[in-house]
C-alpha cells in the first residue's frame, strides 16, 4: 500500500536507504495505529534480550519505546524494529521517562530520533557505552550519525 510521504522539515539531504533483508520482518501499522503487533514486539524483545537498552535492568515493567516521535514525520517509521528498543519504566518512570523527559539528551544518544531522520540511519548509545544500530536483525555496530553530539557528559546529564 502506498502511503503519502510526511512533510519534511528539514532540508538537509536524504539517505537512500540500503537494500537488505529488513523487508522481511518489517510490520507496517496502520493509520494512527500504536499497537505493536505481536510479532513484531516478540522480536524486539527478544533481540533486546529482555533488558533495558539503556541502563541494562531486566527488571519490570519493560516497555518499547518509539525512537521517531509519533505522529507528523515519525508515523511510517513507528512499528518497526529499526524504530523500537526495550527501555524500563513507562512514559513517565524510570528510563523510559527519562527519555520522555530529556529528549535534547535522548536524541543525542540515539533513544529518540530527530523528525526527518530515518531510525535505520539513526543508531543508540546503548547502555551509555557504545554506539549500535538496531534492527530486526539484531544490533550492529555504527557510527554515531551526522549532527549526533558526543555523550561527553553522562554523569552531569543523569
Ligand atoms: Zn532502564
């Protein structure tokens, strides 16, 4: 199905994404919809490895986090691997509210995705300790992208 590209508000140039196997595993959600499928959730799971990417707990409540922000440009990046990570807490506790709350810190790590940016050109700073790409195939190791400032003050920034 073909879906109207989101205005963009960025100039700044697009990346031609590479040709690989993402396709295989990609589940595209519908309009407006922020479910994760099953599948999909199973999968990111299970390549987070059950933790937290960002502080490395494997302790409950582990929720996914939408790196691309919902909504105008991040919406056809929403429900896919590239897009989904395991942080702990919700949207208002522990990490995943820290994303929620610092998101100048999180998009310079890689937790949050700037509007514009493709998730799959966009890797983490995962566990404040290197820089990974997530995908459905697991996590690879990346350069940080362009424009991603360095973590150069963890302590002061917690
Ligand atoms: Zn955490």
């Amino acid at each position: 199905m073909k879906r109207r590209a989101p205005l963009r508000r960025t100039a700044g140039p697009r990346r031609q994404k590479p040709l690989r196997a993402r396709r295989v595993h990609r589940v595209v959600a519908g309009h407006g919809q922020t479910h994760v499928a099953e599948a999909l959730r199973r999968l990111v799971f299970a390549r987070d490895e059950g933790q937290c990417q960002l502080c490395g707990t494997g302790c409950t409540p582990l929720t996914l986090q939408h790196r691309a922000p919902r909504g105008m440009g991040g919406s056809r990046h929403r429900n896919t691997a590239e897009n989904l990570i395991v942080l702990c807490g919700d949207g208002t506790t522990g990490c995943h509210g820290r994303v929620e709350h610092n998101r100048d810190w999180a998009r310079a790590r890689g937790f949050l995705v700037p509007m514009g940016i493709d998730p799959a050109d966009w890797p983490v700073f995962r566990f404040l300790d290197r820089w990974e790409q997530p995908s459905a195939d697991g996590w690879a190791p990346a350069a940080r992208a362009d424009g991603q400032l360095l973590p150069d003050d963890e302590k002061g920034a917690r």
